[in-house]
C-alpha cells in the first residue's frame, strides 16, 4: 500500500524548459491537491481536484497546468519553467477534509 | 485573503519539558484545525485534528481551539530529542472545498 506516490523526487530544469509532476494515489480518495513550500512562506496551494474530471485554481496558478486523468492521478505541468518555480511541491489527497490530508513524499525541483 | 499565522521560531525547550506552540487564524469561519509535524527534507506528517472549542489529547500531544479567540495550540508534553521539526498549523476555510491554508510553521528544538 503505497499510499501517494510522486515522480520524480528531483528534478534541474533550464530556464524555458517544460515537465510534468505525477502524482499517483491508492486510497481511493476523491480529492487532490498541489502545494509549493517556499522557505519561510509555507505551504501555498497550486490547483486543486475536489473529484475526478474537476479542477480548479488555488492561490499561487500562474505558469501551471494540472490534469486529473482519472481518480488515481493528477498532474502538475510547468510549460516554460522560470526559477521563480524553484521549490518543493508535494501533492496530497483527502476523502473529506475534516480529516486532514496525506502527503506524498515531494518533488524538489530547482530551475537554474 | 484568509491567512494562518505561526511564530517561525526555532522554539527552543529541554527534553522532558513541555513544548507549547501557537497559531491564530483570520477567518471565523474555520471549522476544522490540523496540527503537522515535517521533519527536514521530509513531507508533511498528520498528528492532530481538532475540530470544537476546548481540548483534545493523544498521548503526549494536546490539542487546543479557541474560536472566539481565532486561536489554536499544541502542546507536546515530556518533550524528546524526536520531537524536533516544523511543526505546521492549518485551518479548513469557510467555503472551500476541503482545501487547507497553512501556516509557515515554527521550529521545535528539543535539546538533551
């Protein structure tokens, strides 16, 4: 039982560059998140999934797509990455929110 | 914008004493309050939920709400060399979907 599974762990990206952040879930749950950690700022919310086939901005979304493929997974694309999107990004999930939400293990990416 | 507001620390306490760490929140709102432990390098680790005004306890952990205060607390008795990490509050929104703000989170250094 995996739980919340990201590819890859690490990533260096050129300025420009583009990838795809995968997230893949095995708890069945309905909601699905991604957040950036920035030193001293937190956990700031990306996009967000509240169920399969729907997606919707959180607070920081300039200069991300995301793509809930089906209930398992949600992808997170930077399509020209600039090093202001240096940062970790952890994707987390939830069947409801009262009962907090699991983490992945992280993605650190630095775009040079 | 609804925020959540942690001292950054480091919260420096001697082992065996009791730890105890702060968080407001800015929208009355709120219904559910989660307490995060990460340790460096390492994602976000669930180990308190609380939801009503007053107290929650698991093992040595306390939880604390105080909605007219806006405010929530944990305390981490007969502290250990283990418990040091950030330690990060979040609040459910009103009108959000299960999405959470955290806070920056705060420091904990339990010393020998």
């Amino acid at each position: 039982n995996a739980g919340v599974t990201q590819t890859p762990k690490f990533q260096v990206l050129k300025t420009g560059q583009s990838m795809t952040l995968q997230c893949a879930q095995d708890m069945n749950h309905n909601s699905m998140y991604w957040y950036r950690q920035d030193p001293g700022m937190g956990l700031r919310l990306i996009y967000y999934s509240a169920s399969e086939g729907t997606t919707d901005k959180g607070e920081v979304p300039n200069g991300y797509n995301v793509s809930r493929l089906n209930k398992r997974e949600f992808s997170l694309r930077l399509e020209s990455a600039a090093p202001s999107q240096t940062s970790v990004y952890f994707c987390a999930t939830t069947d409801r929110g009262n009962y907090g939400y699991t983490f992945g293990s992280g993605t650190r990416l630095t775009v040079v | 914008q609804k925020e959540v507001e942690q001292n950054s620390g480091p919260l420096s306490v001697p082992e065996g004493a009791i730890a105890s760490l702060n968080c407001t929140y800015s929208d009355r709102g709120s219904q559910s309050f989660f307490w995060y432990r990460q340790y460096s390098g390492k994602s976000p680790e669930l180990i308190m939920s609380i939801y009503s005004n007053g107290d929650k306890e698991d093992g040595r952990f306390t939880a604390q709400l105080n909605k007219a205060s806006q405010y929530v607390s944990l305390l981490i008795r007969d502290s250990q060399p283990s418990d040091s990490a950030t330690y990060l509050c979040a609040g459910s929104p009103s009108g959000g979907y299960n999405k959470l703000i955290f806070g920056a989170g705060t420091r904990l250094a339990v010393h020998p």
